[in-house]
C-alpha cells in the first residue's frame, strides 16, 4: 500500500511528526559578523550567534524536503509551514556577502576560524515587497495563509504593499498592522479586509494596530502625512470583527478618540477589547466600543500607559448623567476585566450576577459623584470623611463580591489602583510609600509593615527607577491613621492626595 492511500489524517500525522524532528534538528539559530570594516581599515570582524530563528522561518525550513516529493506533500506543507506569517522589516542596511543565506550551511561557516566579508546594500522592505509579488504571482499560496503579522513598515509605500498581501489572503483570519494603515488606506481597502465576502474566504476575526514613534525624517516627509479617513465611509463595517486591540504610543498621527467612534458605529460583535500602551486615548472612545458590544464583549482591557516608565496618564471624562459603573456591570459576558477610569464607587461591584474571573484590575482617578454627593456621611461628617467611608464601602463590596463568586466555583482577585497606593481588598492590604508617614509620626506608624513586591507601575515592581521601595501595610492600620488625620484637613477630599500623606499634611 502506497503512503499516499492512507487516510488523510494519518498521513498528515506522520507528515507533522517528520517536520517536529525536522525542527529538532535543524538549525535553529542565526549567524552575525561585527560591523564591516571602512576602506583602508583592517579591524578584525568577530562572528557571534543573532538569535533563535523565528518559528515561521523554522517550520519553512522544516518542510523543505518534504515540499519536493510529491504534490500532495507540498500541499500539506504550505498548509503547515504558511498558516503564520510574520513579516519583518530589516533592521539594519547591510548584510555580509560571505554569510550564506542558506541556513543548511551553517555548519560548514562554524569551521571558519577567521571570518570576513563585505558590506552589502539590502533593501529594509524587501520581505512586504517580495511577498507581495508572490502572492500576485501564486494566488493559491495566499490562501494557505491565516494569519498575518507586520513589523517595522510605517511609510505610505509599504502600506500600499501591506494591502496588496492582504488582499491576496482570502481565508485571512488575524492581522497585525501598523496603526499608519489607518490614515494611508482607503475605504475600498477597508471594506475588502473586514468584508466576509472576499471571494470564497472567511470574515476577518482579529486586528491589531501597533504604533512605534516613526524617525524624524519620516514623520516630516509630506508622503507619510496623508490622511485618507477611511473610517468615514459607511462601507466600512467592523460587524464580523470579534477582537481588536491598539497597542504603542506615538506621536504621529496617533489612534485617538474619534477614531474608536467610527470603529463603534459597526463594531457590534466584539468578544476582546484591548486599548494599552498609549495615551492618546481616553475613557469615551473605549466606552463607545464598550457600549457598541456591550452584550457580547467577554474581555476588557485599557490601560493608557505610554512608554516612558509606564505612567498612566488620566483616562478622561463621561458626561455627568452616564455612571461608568453601571456600564460595566451590565455586560453580561463580560469575565476578564482591566480598566483605567476616571471614578470608581461601591456600584461597581455590587452586581453579584456578574461573570468576573481572573485577576481584575481597577485603575482610578476618583470617587464617583454619585456616591460622594449622596453619601449621609458625606452631610453629616465632611467631605473628606465622606469619601473615605465610601472607598471603605468599596473595598468591603469588593469583598464580598470574592466570595460570592468563589461560592459560583469562580476565583477572582481584584486589585484597585487608588490614592497612588494598590488595595487589595482580599488580603486587606494596602501597598505604597509609607516613609514620609513614617517621619512624620516620629517612627510610631505603622506599628507593623511587610515589604511589598509591588510598585507604582502594579504589578510589575519598580521597573529600575529611583521612586525607592514600597512596603505593605493593613487596612485596619491604614484607618486607624486615616480617619483621625483628616478631621483637621480643609474640605478638598481625600480623592486629591496620596492616603499616606494625611499622616503628614498641615
């Protein structure tokens, strides 16, 4: 019996298995040289290891072979080895003419004791616009192809290619492009990648905008400065798109409010939301997307921190008659929740019939009106006693919302990012900076403190700054200094100042 008469899916078992050892074995690495010596220069080059080959370029290689023996096995292996696409831009203008770019020759050049070489132009774009013209050429390699990722193409030319590969992706499920795409192609582009009638092909599921801060010379260019606006065209329907996330910050032309706006007038159906890493958004275009998908949307994230030490700058503002909170929890498939907002109050987390899991992560600028305003205690006590009685209400609804969801087989640890300090209202412990309260009270508070290993920036601890370290301390402690301290504080609010700092303040 031949191999090709087995069943399908037996052959391509033991054609997968082959590729595995063919993975395991090959070459999985690449070579460098130090930079080219100038004319008249004898600078000795040294050969080092680049780094491991990106998996695509390793399942290429993998099937090699086996794409040579017969047509059924090289169809098999465009299917394999094509699924993924990753297309990176040069990251530097020379390449060594002496190093193959065969990687099966790598053990031959391990043997050369003394390397040499000359430098090389290489065109930076060369992997868009020679993937571009296969595809134009081989139309049914582009349909092997299900998901697409760029990196590094940022001017009006490489996008124009970008959309000649995507519209030779037919089956074309996820893709990753550069925010510029946005601004430099057209509504008939648009509408072709988001229509789920590419010929015989299937709706796009997933996109990605990455933003980088483009060089100088780029930003300035008048040919990278054109705005085509193709959000503005009703042909342009998000409805089938189920995740989207904007990731990087920039100054170029940047993601911004208006554009999630457009995106939520037909962006109905989407699942995951994720708008981080940027600043140039704020809290009402995040929540015109949340709206838009309010009754099928199972994952949120926003966080508009920028690059630069990941300060989160503030998430903007809702009209007074909308109470986010409300919002939040009426989305009923909602599970996975991180959010930077502009206030936060005890409606937040008193919906037991919400679906939350996981770690949740609640990131705020202040107490919501609705509850400082209306709080008795508020009238009776003072402002700042007020909102201090609301955000320990908060964090008790927190509370009991754990262990209403737990009762539900459902952990979920919430994290709230408030007063320059991190709750979590689980353990009741308070994480922050707690030295100048420390001065203050002459070493008498707190009586008992643990070192935290969390920073200003969560979760992730200092990130190698200078702020110094955090220490942890309880709740129970934190009111016992808090309540006191701000009886002879003017009116203002403690939502205006770090907690520890009423230990301190005159």
């Amino acid at each position: 019996m031949h191999i090709n008469d087995f069943p399908y899916e037996i052959l391509a078992g033991i054609l997968e298995e082959a590729t595995r050892l063919n993975e395991r074995d090959g070459v999985s690495y690449t070579f460098g040289l130090s930079q080219a010596p100038l004319p008249l220069q004898k600078t000795k080059l040294q050969k080092y290891l680049k780094g491991p080959i990106p998996p695509d370029m390793l399942k290429w290689d993998a099937t090699a072979a086996i794409r040579q023996v017969c047509r059924a096995w090289h169809e098999w292996s465009l299917d394999y080895s094509l699924k993924d696409v990753y297309l990176r831009r040069w990251r530097g203008s020379e390449r060594w003419a002496e190093l193959s770019r065969c990687r099966r020759s790598y053990d031959i050049y391990e043997l050369i004791d003394n390397p040499s070489g000359l430098a090389v132009y290489r065109d930076p774009f060369s992997s868009v616009l020679q993937t571009a013209e296969l595809l134009s050429q081989y139309p049914s390699v582009g349909s092997k192809i299900s998901r697409l990722w760029f990196n590094g193409f940022y001017v009006t030319e490489t996008d124009r290619e970008i959309f000649t590969v995507l519209r030779s992706c037919p089956n074309l499920v996820s893709v990753s492009v550069p925010w510029t795409v946005l601004r430099h192609g057209s509504s008939e582009d648009w509408t072709y990648l988001l229509n789920s009638t590419r010929g015989h092909g299937t709706p796009l599921q997933s996109l990605e905008l990455l933003a980088v801060d483009l060089p100088e010379v780029q930003a300035k260019d008048p040919a990278n400065r054109v705005d085509l606006r193709p959000l503005d065209h009703r042909r342009v329907n998000f409805s089938k798109l189920r995740r989207l996330k904007v990731f990087g910050n920039t100054t170029f032309m940047p993601v911004c409010d208006q554009d999630l706006q457009a995106i939520a007038r037909t962006a109905t159906s989407l699942e995951e939301l994720h708008i981080t890493g940027l600043s140039t958004v704020s809290i009402e275009g995040v929540m015109a997307l949340v709206k838009a998908s309010q009754k099928t949307l199972k994952v949120l994230e926003h966080s508009p921190r920028s690059d630069d030490g990941f300060y989160h700058p503030h998430p903007g503002t809702l009209p007074s008659t909308e109470h986010l909170c409300d919002v939040l929890t009426a989305c009923p498939k909602l599970k996975d929740l991180s959010i930077s907002v502009p206030s936060m109050c005890p409606d937040l987390f008193s919906n037991d019939s919400v679906r939350w899991e996981g770690e949740c992560q609640v990131r705020a600028a202040r107490l919501c009106d609705k509850a400082t305003t209306s709080s008795h205690a508020t009238k009776k006590n003072g402002h700042e006693k007020g909102d201090l009685l609301v955000l320990q209400e908060t964090l008790a609804r927190a509370r009991t919302l754990i262990r209403n969801r737990r009762l539900m087989r459902a952990e979920l640890d919430i994290e709230l990012f408030f007063l320059d300090c991190i709750f979590e209202p689980r353990l009741q412990a308070v994480h922050g900076d707690v030295s100048l309260a420390e001065i203050s009270s002459n070493a008498q508070w707190p009586a008992f403190k643990a070192s935290s290993s969390k920073g200003p920036y969560g979760a992730t601890g200092l990130y190698g700054k200078d702020e110094g370290p955090w220490d942890v301390v309880s709740e129970e402690m934190l009111w016992d200094m808090a309540i006191p301290a701000i009886s002879g504080l003017a009116p203002r609010g403690i939502s205006n100042t770090n907690i520890f700092s009423l230990m301190y303040d005159d």
